[in-house]
C-alpha cells in the first residue's frame, strides 16, 4: 500500500544501486549473448563514448551492457527487439548507469577507497558458479566461464573493483537511516484516512475530431510516434520430424546371432521359480525373534505387527535376483530357500531385521532357444533400428555443418517438409492467434539464436524421434510502414487529438472552479455535453484492497484538503477534475502495526535519498565528458542504421 506515496524502484537512483552491487561482470555472467568486442575499430568518434574522471567508458562497454540489459528485458517480454529497447529509452538508461556508477567509483577514489587486487580476488573465489565439486574455488571452471562469454579476466577484474568501489560509498550511505516517528505516523495514519470530494470526467471521445485528418497531419503524427508503431522480429520456420521408420533398410538378424544372444543372456532363459512373501522389517534382531515367537505361538504375523504399532507389506511375484537387490542377498537366499507358507527370520537386511512368510511359490519353466527366437529377433531388430537412428542423427549433425540443406536431408528421410506462419520469440503467431505446433515448442527461441538457411536437428522423444528444421524467412524489427498501419493511425490520432482538446477543457474547468464557481457550474459552461460531476467518498485501505487504484485515485489521496487539481488517465482516454472537500483520518494505537511497517518503509526510503543526493553530488565532484559522436556511432550500430 505505500507504493501509493512513492515508488522508488522506478526512480534513477534505484537503477544505480541496483547496478552498483551488480556490475557488469553480475550481467554479463547472467546473460549468454555477451558483445564480441573486437568489432569496434572502425566506430566513428573514436573508441570511447565517455571519460569520467580518468576512466574511460569504450564503445565496446557500452554495446555490450545494452546487448545484456536487452536480453534481461526479454525475460519479461520476449518479442522485444533492439529497436524497440532503443525505442523506449533503454540505450540511454544504460549509458546514464554506466556514468553514474563511474563516478561514483571515481569519487570513492577521490576519497581514499581502494579495491585491491586481494579484495577483488576474495570477490572471485566466493563467487559460486566458480566452485568445484569440493566447494572451493576452481580456477579452471573461472577461465572457462570467461572464455565461454568472451571476457577477458583483467575486464573481470576491472569490473569487480568498479563495483566494490561503488559498493563501499553507497551502502553507508543508506544504513541505519531512520524517519523520524512523528513524520511516520502522519503517514501511517494516512493509510486508513477517508476522503469526500467531487470528481468531473473528460472522456477524449467527447472531443475527438470527426473528420479525416490530412495526409500531413497523418505523416508528422507517425514521424513523432514511430517508436509505437515498431513490429517485433518474425521467422518462419520449416520442419520435418522422423523415426525408426527412416532406418528400415537393415541386414537381417541371423541364426547364429540368436543364438550368441541366448547364449549370453542365458540366465534369462534358465528355470526359476517366483514367490510372495508378507514380510515385517523390525529394528533389531530381539525385535524380530519376539515377533518369530509369537507367531509360532498361534498368533498372525499380521496381528503381531499390529499389536507393536506396526504393518507388513507384500512383495508379490519376485524373482529372486529383485529381491536381492531390495532387501539383501541374505534375506533372498533365506526367502528363497524356505518352503511355502514357511515362516523366516529374522534375517539382517538392507532395513532392518526381517521376519517374513513365504505366502506363494511359483515355478518357471525353462526356455528354450526355439522358444525365444522371436523374441530375440525382435530385440535385436529394434537394438539395430535404435542404433542405425543414432549413426543418422549424428551423420545429419554432422552434414548440416558442412552445408546440406533441409530439402536434400528432407529427401533422404523420405519426410516432407512443413512451414509455420511467421513466428514471434514466445512461439505465438504473428498477428493472430496461436501458437507454433507442439513439436516446435522447444526450439523456437533457439530459432530465433539461428542463421537463415542454416538447419539443426533435435530429439523429440529420446532415442526415438527427431526433428530437423531451419529457419527460412527473418523479417527483422522495424517501424511498420505508414500505408499499411494508416487506418489505426488515424483512431489513434483523434484519440491523442481528443485527449489533448479533454485536458484544455480540464483546465478551463479548473480555472472556472478556482474563480469561484462550483464543479458542476463549470463543467455545464463548456459547449461539450460532458457527464455531470459524480461524488466521492473513499476510503484508502478499501480502494487498494480492491485494486482500484488509478492516475485519478492516486491523485485525491495526495491532495490537500480544498483543492481542486486535474489529471490525466490516459489508458481509460479521459481527464479528470478532482475536488477534495474532507479528509478524515483515524487515529492510530502507539504499537499499530501500521505504524511499525510504515516507519520501516519510510526509513527505507529516507535512506535511498540520501543514496540519490550522493550520487548527485558524486557527478558534480567529477568531471564527464561525452562524445555524442561516438555515442550515436553505438546507438546506429545497434538498430542496424549504420548498414
């Protein structure tokens, strides 16, 4: 409920503590498309976007931090592009985290901070994705891990001190910070206040124009709103499944290895016998003497059992190799060489002290080699398939390596070749509904990690059905084409037009009501029919429980009384003219609860200020110079605008 006075996570200063105890060595390790920084040279503007201090941040830094903060975005929403990250004001988040945690570095130096080598390699050998099966540091599991990422250790090692250094000046900054308890229990009390007031609507729709605007007016509103417009990347993907079924030219299993089969599983074949045993696991061996005596003395094993609080089990039907491997060979051999309805034990095993009845024997006949030929045959048939399928799928791996295509392995197999509509990142289909079929599920994000034209194979039920597949089409992200999109261009333009011409008659309504009139007096003076005013009465803690909570809400309970302010909600299309008449407010008990969570709150909050005015004051104390030039170098590398 306090987010309703201050949501800081979204605010600059949570970016940068968040990204001061992370660093980019914690994102880069996080993420598996880390930037190859040896295709840089020839940026414009040179090698560096920004010196702060005396560091400097590369171009290669800052492509590679907006390539992880992309993919950290995807995890959220899969269909999200480059452009769009770009779009939406990601590149520049990252560039302003970036300088901010260098200066932040850079004036713990100034301050005598140091990082060194020892504290940085106490960093490394904690870190857990770097331990060995003993639990201890493994240096060569560290090396593989940067090999893996294109990271050089002494950029490791760079990044690590940058984010100690950060780590050092930040966090006592903010510890211990407390609000005072008299500011924190205003604002506790605010949590269950009620407030009455009056409330006009502006819906957009009242002032939207209702011509067709020109086609300048539709070509500078698409100019200045093309972020909005740009379509995620699309694939298609062809595909073709097989089986067994594309091995079936195999050589014919032969007498002489039926019989070497038979020969080697012979104990397969031999004469057994089967038994059923109602056994009773005791803790110790007077334990099931005890229960051995007084089944012998007339009473059930089952009763004995139950008489100690305990229950026998069944095992029904075991050979005696199974049962050996369950209980032990001892109670086996004990079990097997008893007669039946024999009483055995007790007998050490792999639970306890066994006590058992043999309630059933079975025999089993001997086999024959002219009885299992069949048998056999169809084993070995099926231990060929499976193996003639395995040397396929590795041949085909292999193959499309070397560059065969889809169509000629297709052709091999004898399997046709199907396509999806183009696919999204998340497997629906674009523009309609759907999804890519079941047997794509699981390879169409790695499809979308693919070349065009350049096939895989996968399993879809181990060791007996693959797929191979590729990727034929790549429509990359773009801002979609005004002549194809101009129809819904057009609705959003009145909308935009209508909620613009809503907050003027807003204002004029505020103005009317600060002048002296009543809300409702102002609302009927517009030449629009607007709705009449509605009254309000709410309470806090009500409207949050049930989730209400809007831009017009949020707005009367940070009003103060006698007031009249506007707002706009614009995911409803509407404006708002909110009055606030009373508030009541509720006192609060000294040990309220409320009390105690919004004071930790609130402290919480004092010190992620404090956090934010050192950061401030950091980048001030440091001199940062930027090169736009080689910024937006980055920037068109990105988006694809330098091709």
């Amino acid at each position: 409920m306090f987010q309703i006075f201050r949501n800081f996570f979204k605010s600059k200063v949570g970016i940068v503590v968040t990204l001061a105890f992370l660093g980019l060595i914690a994102v880069a390790f996080a993420s598996s498309d880390v930037a190859n920084t040896g295709m840089f040279g020839g940026v414009a503007g040179g090698d560096r976007v920004a010196v702060v201090g005396d560091r400097t941040i590369s171009t290669a830094d800052l492509q590679q931090n907006a390539n992880n903060a992309l993919q950290q975005s995807r995890e959220e929403n899969p269909t999200l592009s480059m452009e769009g990250f770009v779009a939406q004001g990601g590149f520049d988040d990252v560039l302003s985290q970036m300088l901010s945690r260098a200066a932040i570095a850079e004036f713990a130096e100034m301050i005598g901070f140091r990082a060194g080598k020892r504290l940085v390699d106490s960093e490394i050998q904690n870190a857990p994705g770097f331990q060995g099966i003993d639990g201890t540091f493994n240096v060569e599991a560290f090396r593989n891990s940067l090999r893996q990422r294109n990271l050089t250790e002494s950029t490791v090692r760079e990044d690590l001190a940058l984010s100690l250094l950060a780590r050092q000046s930040v966090v006592p900054i903010s510890f211990g910070a407390r609000m005072p308890d008299s500011m924190a229990r205003t604002y506790a009390q605010l949590l269950n206040d009620t407030r009455t007031g009056t409330a006009a609507v502006f819906p957009a729709s009242a002032f939207a124009p209702q011509g067709d605007p020109t086609d300048e007016q539709i070509q500078a509103y698409y100019n200045e709103n093309r972020a909005r417009y740009i379509r995620p990347e699309r694939r298609v993907i062809r595909y073709a499944a097989f089986s067994e079924d594309a091995v079936s030219d195999l050589p014919p299993v032969t007498a002489a290895q039926i019989a070497a089969r038979y020969e080697a599983d012979s104990v397969l074949y031999r004469a057994t016998e089967r038994r059923t045993f109602t056994q009773l696991v005791v803790p110790t061996q007077a334990a099931g003497q005890a229960v051995v005596d007084e089944v012998r003395g007339g009473v059930t094993l089952e009763a004995s059992a139950r008489s100690k609080g305990l229950a026998t089990t069944q095992v029904s039907e075991v050979e005696r190799p199974d049962y050996a491997s369950t209980a032990s060979q001892a109670v086996a051999g004990a079990g097997f060489d008893a007669a039946e309805g024999g009483l055995v034990g007790p007998v050490r095993g792999s639970l306890g002290w066994y006590v058992f009845r043999v309630d059933d024997v079975t025999p089993v006949a001997a086999r024959s080699l002219e009885q299992v030929r069949d048998e056999i045959r169809e084993t070995l048939i099926a231990e060929r398939r499976r193996e003639a399928l395995n040397e396929l799928t590795e041949r085909l791996e292999t193959e499309f390596g070397r560059g065969r295509t889809l169509e000629e392995a297709a052709a091999e197999l004898g399997a046709e070749i199907q396509s999806t509509p183009p696919l999204l990142a998340n497997g629906q289909v674009y523009g309609q509904d759907g999804q890519a079929p079941p047997a794509l599920s699981r390879v169409v994000s790695f499809a979308f990690e693919m070349s065009a034209n350049s096939p895989e194979i996968t399993e879809l039920v181990p060791g007996e059905a693959y797929l191979i597949f590729d990727v034929s089409e790549i429509t990359p992200s773009a801002t979609a084409p005004l002549a194809e999109i101009r129809d819904g261009i057009v609705q959003q333009w009145r909308r935009d037009q209508g909620m613009a011409a809503a907050g003027r008659a807003a204002g004029r309504v505020l103005e009317r009501v600060e002048g002296g009139a009543s809300l409702a007096e102002a609302v009927a003076a517009e030449e629009v029919e607007l709705p009449s005013p509605q009254n309000l009465r709410i309470n806090r803690r009500e409207l949050a429980q049930q989730g209400q909570i809007t831009r017009a809400t949020i707005l009367f309970f940070s009003m103060a009384e006698g007031t009249v302010e506007r707002v706009a909600v614009p995911e409803a299309s509407q404006w708002y003219v909110v009055s606030l008449e009373d508030i009541e407010t509720a006192e609060l008990d000294e040990d309220s609860q409320d009390f105690v969570n919004t004071a930790a709150q609130l402290s919480e909050a004092l010190g992620q200020e404090y956090v934010e005015q050192f950061v401030t004051a950091a980048e001030a104390a440091v001199e940062i110079e930027r090169n736009e030039a080689g910024i937006e170098a980055v920037r068109a590398l990105l988006t694809g605008g330098s091709n």
